[in-house]
C-alpha cells in the first residue's frame, strides 16, 4: 500500500488502519521528517524527488544524515522507484541519480536500508546501485523483496 499524502494527520491514520507492508511517498522536508519520526511503517519512497535548489557546491537529495539516523533507528528503508526514474527525460535522469547516489552514501554510514520499487530485473537494479556507490550487502539487502 502506497500512500501518498501531504498531510501528516491523514498519513498517520492510514498507517494506523492498514495490515500490510506501507509505502510511504515523500514530499516536503517537515512532512517526511514527521513521519520518520512516527514510524510504523516500512519505506519512505522516492525522498529524492521534488527538490530543485542545488547550489554549487551541495546537492539537496533530501536526506541527511539526521533523517537516515531516524530511519534507522525505527527500522525504514529508504526506497528507490525505477520505474519513476526511467519516465524522466535525460537531463533530470541525471540529476536524480546524483541525488539517489548522495543518498546511497548517507545510508551507508548511517546504516539505514535501501529498497528498491518496481523493478524488472534485478541483476539491473543490482548493477545501478553498485554503479552508484552501493556495497554489494546493501545491494543484495535492497533487491530482495
């Protein structure tokens, strides 16, 4: 079950009510930091998306390494959506793989778990996280689903 809201009210009880694994979408930095911080779900998808303003010298993937400590600690993986990514056009591609790769490098010191979503293949999704900064551990851990 996805759930893709903005309001943290609504998202909270309907993670309340529902049996199954959750799929939490991300939006905006106080919203996805309130709902790490309640937990009781599994993965927050796609933190990555949506974020414009890149200076220079930082990129703004969405994570930091507080947000990656929280997921860890309440046991949610950060995913990744292939399918969302193959849609962009080259340009913005490119983009979000930067930001995914900052990601996979923040999980993997904070020790926070990587899934992936919609994926074909996954020797393919294997080879991109890999290719991306990825442990071969996290990886494995990410495409077993």
């Amino acid at each position: 079950m996805i759930i893709d809201t903005n309001d943290i009210e609504k998202a909270r009880n309907m993670i309340k009510k529902s049996q199954q694994p959750i799929i939490v979408k991300a939006h905006n930095d106080s919203f996805n930091r309130k709902v790490l911080e309640y937990g009781k779900f599994d993965t927050i998808l796609s933190i990555e998306a949506g974020k414009k303003s890149d200076s220079l010298k930082q990129i703004d993937s969405g994570l930091n390494h507080i947000l990656a400590k929280i997921a860890s600690k309440n046991k949610i993986s950060i995913g990744i959506d292939l399918k969302e990514i193959e849609s962009l056009e080259p340009k913005e591609k490119a983009v979000r793989l930067s930001k995914i790769r900052q990601n996979i490098e923040i999980c993997k010191k904070s020790k926070t778990p990587l899934k992936v979503i919609n994926s074909n293949n996954k020797t393919l999704s294997f080879n991109l996280l890999t290719s991306l900064g990825a442990s071969t551990q996290q990886a494995k851990q990410a495409i077993s689903f």
